[in-house]
C-alpha cells in the first residue's frame, strides 16, 4: 500500500466527516481543486507544506491524519505478516508434493 494513498484516504475521511467538498477545501488551502483531488486519490505525492495546508483548511491538525494512516499502516503491516508465513508454507508444500512426485518418477523407472 502507497503512503500517498493512505495520505489522500484520511484527507478524504476528514473531508467527508465535515460535509465539505473539494472546492471549499481547495479554495481555503490555496490548491487547486484538480490537485486536491489528485491528493486524495493516492495518485500525487503531497508535499509537507501541502498537507500542513490542506490540514489547516480542514481544521484539523497535520499530527492527527498522520496518526490515522500510522494506525491503517500498522494493522496492513500486521495483515502482510499474518500472509506471508501462509504463502511461504503453500510454497514449501508445493515443493515438496513436486520433489515427491519426482521421487516417485524414479521410483517407477527403476
């Protein structure tokens, strides 16, 4: 997951929680709409400054959202870690099914 995602998702939930909408947002950070939005899709990389502003223009302050997508990020961190040794025993199982196949193969030849 991008962090510029999460970025623009907690902009967007803080948005959104406040009945605002991308024009009243972008005119109190001094950002143009098309930017904001891009921001909030994930699809810019906001700069420091930026967020502090968007942060500013919503009311809310900047340690706050990032407090939210640390918590998003975590719990994604901890899904990713709970796949991981599943997908990597699936792929020690299927090695093994494919060596003993093999080994039957040789078994059968002889």
């Amino acid at each position: 997951m991008l962090l510029r995602r999460l970025l623009g998702d907690a902009l967007r939930r803080q948005r959104l929680r406040q009945h605002r909408t991308l024009r009243d947002v972008s005119a109190g950070a001094r950002v143009s709409l098309g930017y904001l939005s891009e921001v909030e899709r994930g699809q810019k990389e906001a700069s420091s400054e930026l967020l502090a502003s968007i942060c500013d223009a919503l009311g809310v302050n900047l340690s706050t959202v990032l407090r939210e997508v640390s918590v998003e990020l975590e719990l994604l961190e901890l899904e990713n870690a709970a796949v991981a040794p599943t997908l990597e025993s699936l792929a020690d199982r299927q090695a093994g099914l494919a060596a003993a196949g093999r080994e039957h193969d040789v078994v059968v030849a002889a």
